[in-house]
C-alpha cells in the first residue's frame, strides 16, 4: 500500500507523513525495500532527505542497511550533500564486512571528489577490523591505482 502512496506525485508535507509512517514497520526487510525502491522523491529537498535517512537509521539490519545505501550509489546523479548523508549513514553500519563492501562498492562516487574524500576515508577508519580495512584500502588502491595505504 505504501508503495502504491509513493508511486504518485505527493506534496512536500505527504511525502514527510508518509516517511514517518515507515517509522512503525517493523521489519527491515520491508523498511530497506521500499526505501531503496521509491528514494528518488525524497531526495532533492533537504527536509525530506533529512526525514529519508533518519528512517534509514531504524533499520536494525546492518544487511539491509548496506542494501538501501547501495540502491541510493547505484541509482547515480546524486548530489554532494545527499552522498554526505550516505558516508554518514554508512559510519553508523556496525558489521565491519558490511560497511567495507558498501565503500567498496560505492568508492568511485567519494574518491574522486576532493571534498568528499576526507568523509569516505573517515568511515573508512571506523571499521575496526584490520583485515576489512586492509581490505577497503587494497581494493582502492587496485581500481584507482593509487597508493591509499596512508589511510590504513
């Protein structure tokens, strides 16, 4: 039913009631689904990206967590302070093998950009697990052929 909500062209003030229903689901499955598939209406105005990540924070789901943030790298066209958002709600993924595959998959969007790339390296150091930031830094450097060894 929310999907079908979401599929029309909802004002500004709909589309912040209907992120905070998804407050009440339950199941991160459900909440990652409909976030990843219907995220381009919530975010070209600050309010409601504001609202859309807060929900992205409910989802208990370090999996599904990773899934919506990989939808949103995916999707492309996104601008600089919506992929903020991202690299701050990828800092907050617990499992270090998560948040390490979500940089790796998505590092071409943080890397390149010199105002973001201070922020990726920055979630990059929160993973406390050698062998996944080893993992990170290596795989950088192989697809950028670049030394980021210094961020280890």
């Amino acid at each position: 039913m929310l999907t079908s909500i979401a599929k029309k062209r909802l004002g500004r003030d709909a589309a912040a009631e209907l992120l905070k229903s998804l407050a009440g689901i339950s199941s991160d499955f459900e909440k990652a689904s409909f976030l990843s598939e219907n995220s381009a209406q919530f975010l070209s105005d600050e309010r409601l990206r504001s609202a859309y990540f807060d929900i992205v924070s409910t989802i208990g789901s370090d999996f599904e967590h990773h899934r919506v943030l990989s939808s949103l790298a995916r999707k492309g066209g996104l601008n600089e302070q919506t992929l903020r958002e991202v690299l701050k709600s990828a800092s907050a993924i617990q499992s270090d093998f998560e948040k390490a595959s979500f940089l790796i998959e998505s590092s071409a969007l943080f890397v390149e950009s010199e105002s973001l790339r201070p922020s990726f390296f920055g979630v990059v150091r929160t993973i406390k697990s050698d062998f996944e930031r080893n993992r990170v830094v290596s795989n950088l450097s192989r697809k950028h052929r670049t030394d980021f060894s210094s961020f280890r």
